[in-house]
C-alpha cells in the first residue's frame, strides 16, 4: 500500500455535495485516512469564476502514480467535470500532490504536484496533516513553504465534510443493500431468529454489511417466500423493533430501511429513526400509502399483483413490460393522491411476485425499459428460486448466478440492488459501475 495526499477541490453548485461525492467514489481502490479542515480559497489563475471549496486527504492505494491519476479523471467524470478553460471552474478536482516519498515525472504528471509549494490553498489543508514532513526534492517541511507562501485569502470553513454517511444520488453509481432478515424462516437460511442472541446476530451482521461496502441495510421481519405465513403485527414489531434501536444507537451514520406491508409496523420503525421504507404493500392499502406519503423518507414500492390470470396463460415479452409498468404506475399513482414527493419515490418490479422463472428473466431483460419510467430502480433477485430453477442450484449456491443478473441490471440502468452476500456483490456492482456509462 502506498501512503498519497490528494488535493480536491470544488467551485461549482453545491460544492461540500460535489466533494462528499468524491469521498464516496474514491474506495476501494483509495482508503481515505484522514481528512484536512475545509477552506473556502479565492480562485488560482483566473479569477472571475466563484470562490473554491478544498480540502487534502491523506490515504492509501495500491495504484500506481499513472492508474491513480486515470482513476481520478473518471472520477472527475462521472460526478460531471467537463472541459473548459485551463484553471477554470469545475465541479471537482482531484490532483495528487505526494505519492510516498517518490518524485515522478511524465507528460502529464509531476510527483510532488508540480506548483504545490506556491499555493496556499494545497499547504493550508496539507500542514493541517503533515506541517513538519519534508518535500522530497527539496528537503523543506511544508511548513516552511506555507510560511512562506503569499497570503491568499484562505479561510477555515466551520464545517465537516461528513462522508461516512452515504450520499444517495442517483445516477451517480449503483447502491448495494443488504438484506437483515429477522425471521426464522428465511427461504435463504440466513434468518437472525434461531434461537441465537438475534440483537447481537443482527449488530454482527450490519457491522460485516457496512465494512464490505452496504449503503443500505434493509431489516425484515416477516418472510415472503412462497407459501409465507402472515405474521401478526405485535410479533414483527417484537421482532424489529429491539434489533433497529440498538442498530441505529450502534451505527448512528447508517442508512437503515424496513421492508413490511404494514402500516403499524412501519410506524413501530419510523418511530426508531429509520430513513427508508421498503413498501412490500398494495395499492389497496391506503393507511400505508398515507404513512409513507406523510413519512417524508426515501419509499421503495414494489410491484405484487400476478401478472397473468392463470398459471398456463402465455404472455408475451411485450405484455409483461406493458403489465409491469402498469402496476408500478398504480403503485406510484396511489402514494402521490396522498403526497408523495416524487424525488422520495423507488420502484421494484418484485422479481418472482406473481410471476413464473421464465417471466422473471423477461422482467430482468426489461430493465432499461422499467427504468424510463423515471424512477430510480431496485432489483432484488438475490438467491431467488428462478436463478436455481434454471442452473439446477439450491440457495446455497446462487450466488453466481445472482451476480450474472445484477451485473446486467446495472448495465441496463438499475440503481439498487438488494443482496445477502455483500462483499461479493459490492465488487459486482462496483465493477459494473465502471462498465456503465
């Protein structure tokens, strides 16, 4: 691992946003190790554009000096920097100003940053790091250069660059949620109820989520796996509720979601601070509708109603994208009489609900096609019983096949996918993230 200090900077929209966004790309190939105060700085090099918000971070890589400055580029892209004039504005800049000790030189990087010990906005953060280190070329600390540096208007900003807790936007890359599921009868087999220390099990369980990338953990309580039995409201609230408290006292910064089709239960989680509801209801529940509408969280609705009358009725491809849309139309139609904000809205077409295996790749296939509805959407196939049905896999071994399907769902414009195997899967969407344009 090699120890960097990378310079970012932003003078355009909402620039703490812009750089909360560059923190969250940057793993795992950059592990962010600390981070400088923040400053509000004048303009470099031309001066009639908006005053800069920048910052250093010290962090490790495995990189190169070469692939990392690449991996920045497409940073840089990805969260919107275009082309303009040279030292103009944009939205983020990312530079590399130390990589260990190593001086390095190409076309089109020098290491140490070629015009850092000019600047007082890169040795204002830097000293706040490394003061007393020495520039590798010339044997002086930072310090001395910052002494000795024009005093350029550069003014510590009383605020944080919070990025340890995720920042949805969508569009930006694809977001992982993990699935807690509080039951004991999990078609997957990974329920938290048997017989364990379910509160211990699940802080367990979110802490692996967290560490190997979760944006979202998505806690359960009742299954719904084929041939489910309904569970009374008071046992999912016994077994939710407990299970959120200590998770949201345990991981404060967390973004923790309840999957549920019913209104009191999903009050029981509000009331526990959760930020997103995971809507497994219908559009004939207008209590529910009404609680999510009036929540002011992020709400996944999930298409549920069969999408053919009867078990041997044939469907066409263009019959179950016209069916699939309907009905996630519905859904988004019956929490907006209530006043749902749009921006508050996800859907998922419920993969193997009311469906068949053949319908479920069909509705996979149709991804892109879901997705201009507009909304940002989710994908749960995780394990599900049409991956084994066409691999001859029991659930213990779906997990390829799970990555073959979320792979192409991300490609095909889906914005979250719910999983059991974490790790495994955050390195597919990762990769897929850097497949999509």
């Amino acid at each position: 691992m090699a120890l960097v200090y990378i310079s970012a900077g932003s003078n355009q929209g909402n620039r703490l946003e812009y750089l909360r966004m560059a923190s969250q790309l940057l793993p795992p190939a950059v592990r962010i190790l600390r981070t400088s105060d923040l400053y509000l700085t004048e303009p470099w090099g031309y001066k009639p554009q908006p005053s800069f918000y920048n910052l250093v971070w010290e962090a490790e890589t495995d990189l190169d000096p070469e692939s990392l400055l690449k991996y920045f580029k497409e940073i840089e892209t990805r969260i919107g920097r275009v082309k303009t004039l040279r030292y103009g504005p944009r939205v983020i800049d990312l530079d590399i100003l130390l990589y260990e000790d190593q001086t390095y030189q190409s076309q089109g990087l020098t290491i140490p940053h070629a015009m850092m010990r000019e600047r007082r906005f890169v040795l204002q953060p830097l000293c706040d790091l490394i003061p007393m280190e020495q520039d590798p070329v010339t044997k002086k600390t930072w310090y001395d250069f910052l002494q000795a540096c024009p005093a350029d208007s550069v003014e510590k900003l009383d605020v944080t660059l919070d990025s340890a807790h995720p920042l949805i936007n969508w569009g930006l890359r694809s977001y992982t949620m993990g699935i807690i599921n509080l039951t004991p009868d999990s078609f997957s087999g990974d329920g938290l109820m048997n017989g364990q220390n379910t509160i211990s099990g699940a802080l367990r369980r979110c802490e692996a989520f967290l560490e190997a990338g979760a944006d979202i953990l998505d806690f359960g309580a009742e299954s719904t796996r084929p041939g489910f039995e309904t569970v009374p409201d008071n046992t999912e609230m016994m077994r939710l509720v407990p299970v959120l408290k200590e998770v949201r006292r345990h991981f404060p910064q967390a973004i923790l979601s309840v999957d549920s089709r019913k209104a009191a239960v999903i009050q029981a989680a509000l009331d526990c601070g959760i930020d997103w509801i995971n809507n497994t209801g219908n559009s004939n529940d207008k209590e529910l509708d009404a609680l999510c509408a009036g929540s002011g969280k992020v709400t996944v609705l999930m298409r549920t109603d069969p999408l053919r009358k009867t078990a041997d009725e044939y469907i066409s491809p263009e019959r179950i994208l016209e069916r699939v849309r309907s009905q996630l139309l519905d859904r988004v139609s019956s929490v907006q009489k209530f006043g749902m904000k749009q921006n508050h809205i996800v859907l998922d077409p419920g993969i193997g609900f009311g469906s068949s295996p053949s319908i479920d790749l069909e509705i996979i296939r149709q991804t892109r096609q879901i997705s201009l509805l507009g909304y940002p959407i989710l994908i749960g196939v995780s394990r599900k019983s049409f991956i084994g049905r066409y691999l001859s896999r029991p659930v213990e071994e779906r997990i390829a096949g799970t990555a073959a399907v979320l792979c192409y769902a991300i490609l095909n414009g889906c914005d979250v996918i719910r999983v059991h195997d974490v790790k495994f899967m955050k390195d597919i969407a990762r990769m897929s993230d850097m497949l999509r344009k």
